[in-house]
C-alpha cells in the first residue's frame, strides 16, 4: 500500500520541492537552492526507483523485512534531503523566510505522514529529520517566539503521530478481515470440492447399488419361480398323495415363504428400477375410482380378519386419468397395505379420490392408527427406512412400501405428501397434476392406446416442458 502510494505521487513532491526552491529565492542563493533542489530529486529517485523494482518482484518470493529496510532507509535519506532547506543561508533569514520554513515543512510533513501511514518505522523515518530540522533551527534563534514555534512543531507532529496510529491499526484491521475473508473464501471453495466429490460418489454408489439389487433380484427370481412351482405341486399332490401327511404341510410352508420372498425381490426390484430410472411406464386411459375400487376388494378381507372398518368416499363422475394401471394399483395397495398393518382392532382406514383446486386428482388413505413421529417421517420415506412403529412391531415389513409409492407417484409427475402426528393416525395424499386429467387433453388418445416409456425418458420430457 506504502508503494502504490508513493508511486502514484512520484511527480507532484518533486513539483512542491520547485515551488519550494522558487519561494525561497529570495533570502537564499540560487547556487544553494539548485544544490538542495538536487538532493532531493536524487533521493526521491532513489525511492521511487526501489519502490517499481518491489512492484515488479515476484509477490511469493519477496523478502519482506528486506525490501522494509531498504525503503525506510530510502525515505530516511528523503526527509534528511528536505530537512535540509531549514540550513540554506541562515545569515541571510528573515522572520518571513523563518515562517516559509516552518510551513513548508510541516505540509511536507503530513504528505509524508498520509502516504507512509500504512508502515509507522517508516513514518518515522521519513518525519523526524524534518521535525529536528524545524527544531533545531528555531532553537538556535535568540528569540522565544520561535522557541514557541519549535514547541509547537513538536506537538503538531506528536498529534500527527497519533492520528496515524489510529489510521494504521484500522489499516491493519481491515487487512486482516481481508485476509480472514480470502481464507474463509478458499475454505468454502474447498469444502464445496470436497462435498461436490462426495456427491458424486455418493451417487455412484447409489447407481451402482440399484443395479445390483436389481441384477441380483433377476437372478433370484429364476431358482424362486422353480421352488414355488415345484412346492404347489408338491402341496396340490398332483403326482400322488403323499405317505406322511406331515409333507404337505411343509409344502405349503415352502410355498408360502416362498411367495413372500418373491413379493420381497420384486419390491426391491421395483425400488432399484425407480432409482437407477429404468422404471417403465405403459401409460393409458384408466379409470382411478375403478382401480382403487378393486384395491379395497382384494384387501377387505386382511381387513376384516383384523377388525377394522373401510370407508370409501369417491366424488362421483371423475374423468379418466393417463397413467400406469400396474403402478397406480401398487400405490393403492401399498397405501392400504400400510394403514391395515397398523391401525389396531377396531379402527378405521378411510380411502377418498377426489378432484383437486387445480384440476387435477387426488387419491388419500387415511388411518387411526398409532401415528408416526414427526421427526421420523424423513426416515420412512428413505428406501428400508422403519419408523420406531414398525420395527417394534412383528409385521416391520422391509421399508420399501412408502419409497415405491413416493417413486411411482413422482415418475407420474404427481406430488406425494405423509402427515401423521401421535396417537391421532396418519394420512398419505397423492396427487396427480391437472394435464394427467383426460378431459383437459387437446386430443384424446384412443382407449386402449398405450405409451411406454422408461422412468429416464419421462423424467427428461418433464424438464424438456
């Protein structure tokens, strides 16, 4: 700062040092003046010259304690060269020219104060020559009035000082919260690498997960169709009655776990398709109200063996909806299969389709049961995320249920909401967006036209729109 200071005024001290040497022509010799005037363009030469080469030098390399010797040297030598005016001809010094000197100085003085406030040995070095010139000048006369003078000389520059101090510790703060700043800046940067890296990774290893699972779930499904296959046979005794009745019942256990890790691959196949977006979607007309309908069917029994009571309410003459009829009666039992599970004996699981504000429908399931803690309702929605509930509970199940609804309701460009609270149940709303809605398309497709596409290609669509 000290160096672009000086170098952006390298001509108009020199300029002052002209004036300077004019205004004194008249008590002093011009030999004199010319011989002072010299001095002082020399070591302001001298400064400005070293001042350029610190400008030039390379900023990681700079020796800075170095280049501080040699500029205060430099702009000691500068204030010894202007101190110097005070001695020009003293024999030959009015009262006027006494007054010039002390002006003179003592703007030069607080030039050099503003400009070197940055570096204080510097200040120093540059003001006290002057200061001891005023000084020792004034202190020679046989006259009190300019030893008042010199006095007040001294306190002037004891207040310059001091202003300075104040200026460069607020210099030095202002450096510093820069520097914090700067640091803090590359922090940020740095740790935005890093989590941006992470991301990535984290990324990878989620894509590269899902098509394991659903590699994996592929490879477990061929061996599966085979044992519960050969355990229906072995249980329906189409190749004979078995010796020991003891064999059939194992059968049928065989069968029935079997059926239950089938439904376990294919939910993890499902939530892997979702994730990597290899979802498929054959998407056609389909009647809502109708499909929901024969969700409630399939699960009134699981129902009532369990006490509970469902409550249908659908708002009458829905138009149809464009979407997946597989994907939108998985919802629908994923939904009611979730509310059965844990609503106790005697509670109450309430399905509702209606139109929403803005034109397009909605489907809710709603329960009694036990509810879900506010702080675990991210947890639940996470792919094998249980809540406190279910894994106390001997029917936890695996976690995907929540997952593939929100996945399938998502990949229809629908919105998927969970509100639940304590002991007063909990209600899942998918809505399904105003253009899914059949009587607001421009041209209605053929019923029984159906449109595949995978989860990928209808992601890019919605962002193309």
């Amino acid at each position: 700062m000290f160096v672009r200071n000086e170098l952006s005024a390298a001509i108009t001290t020199p300029l002052l040092a002209i004036i300077v040497a004019m205004g004194a022509m008249f008590w002093a010799p011009p030999r004199e003046l010319l011989l002072w005037l010299a001095t002082v363009f020399v070591a302001k030469g001298i400064l400005v010259s070293l001042c350029r080469q610190f400008i030039k030098a390379p900023r990681d390399d700079a020796q800075t304690p170095a280049w501080r010797a040699k500029i205060t040297a430099a702009e000691f030598l500068y204030g010894v060269c202007w101190a110097g005016v005070a001695f020009i001809s003293p024999a030959t010094q009015g009262e006027a020219a006494h007054t010039f000197i002390f002006a003179t100085l003592l703007v030069v003085i607080s030039m050099r104060v503003l400009f070197a406030s940055t570096v204080m040995p510097i200040v120093y070095a540059g003001t006290l020559p002057m200061t001891a010139a005023i000084v020792i000048r004034f202190a020679l006369l046989d006259n009190p009035f300019y030893w008042a003078m010199a006095a007040m000389a001294v306190g002037v520059y004891i207040y310059f000082i001091w202003l300075m101090k104040g200026l460069n510790a607020t210099v030095v703060a202002m450096l510093e919260f820069r520097a914090e700043k700067d640091a803090l800046i590359a922090e940020l940067e740095q740790a935005k690498s890093i989590s941006d890296e992470a991301r990535l990774r984290a990324e990878e290893a989620n894509l590269a997960k899902s098509r394991f699972l659903a590699t994996m779930s592929h490879e477990l499904r061929t061996p599966l169709n085979a044992i519960l296959g050969f355990s229906e046979i072995m249980r329906a005794e189409i190749l004979g009655a078995h010796a020991n009745p003891t064999y059939k019942e194992y059968a049928g256990d065989i069968h029935r776990s079997g059926q239950h890790l089938l439904n376990l691959i294919n939910e993890i196949l499902d939530i892997s398709r979702i994730e990597a977006g290899r979802y498929e979607l054959r998407e056609a007309p389909l009647d809502l109200a109708g499909v929901v309908a024969e969700c409630h069917r399939l699960m009134r029994l699981r129902a009532e063996n369990k006490g509970l009571k469902l409550v249908e309410t659908f708002e009458p003459d829905l138009p149809e909806l464009w979407a997946d009829e597989r994907a939108m009666r998985q919802i629908c039992l994923n939904l009611l299969s979730n509310a059965i599970k844990f609503t106790p004996t005697g509670g109450t699981v309430t399905l509702k389709i209606g139109r929403t504000a803005t034109g397009g429908q909605y489907l809710s399931v709603k329960d009694t049961g036990p509810g879900i803690p506010e702080d675990e309702i991210p947890r639940v929605l996470k792919s094998f995320g249980q809540g406190s509930l279910a894994q106390q509970s001997a029917e936890g199940g695996t976690g995907l249920g929540l997952p593939i609804t929100k996945g399938l309701t998502e990949l229809h460009d629908g919105n998927f909401e969970l509100k639940s609270r304590l002991r007063y149940g909990t209600e899942v709303i998918v809505t399904f967006p105003r253009k899914r809605v059949m009587e607001n398309y421009p041209s209605v497709p053929e019923r029984g036209a159906v449109e595949v596409r995978p989860a990928r290609a209808a992601w890019h669509a919605r962002a193309n729109r």
